[in-house]
C-alpha cells in the first residue's frame, strides 16, 4: 500500500522529475497546522491552516477559494506581514 509521505532527499533525480511530469509535485504557500494571517476589514485575523488543496484553502476549518482569498487581500506567514499588506493598501 503507498501512503503520503513528505518528499526527502533520498528521492533521486530521476524520480523526483516523474512526481513533477504526473503532477504529484505542487508547491504549497504555508504548512500544514500551522498559524496564519488574513485580512478581515483591514485588520489581521489568525487562523489555523487546516488543510490546501489545488483549488483553495481550509483555514480555521472553512474553506476558502485562491481567488477568495485574493479578493480579501491575501493570507500571511505573520501578523507583520499582514501588517505591512495592510500598511501598502491591500
């Protein structure tokens, strides 16, 4: 049975190259269980990355669309970063 595991560096080449070409590979902008900022009326939100998906995101167990999440200003690794989305007028 295969399971999900994380990718390491005991991967060659050769394999990590046919993760990428069958679409096994995606790069993921924040870690999973991990904290994270939106913005809600221009003011930084914490939330919970519960899980990502290709089409959204579950943060705090609801789940938001790429495009949702744009439209609201973004989500941030940290409240400064937030911060300064909020300061450059997102």
């Amino acid at each position: 049975m295969m399971k999900t595991v994380p990718l390491s560096k005991t991967l060659s080449i050769d394999q990590l190259n046919h993760l990428i070409d069958t679409g096994h590979v995606y790069v993921t902008p924040l870690g999973l269980n991990r904290t994270a900022y939106i913005v809600v009326n221009h003011k930084p939100f914490m939330v919970i990355t519960t899980d990502i998906s290709i089409n959204g995101i579950q943060l705090s167990g609801a789940w938001y669309t790429w495009e949702d999440i744009e439209a609201m200003g973004g989500v941030y690794d940290s409240e400064f970063d937030a911060l300064k989305a909020i300061a450059n007028g997102v």
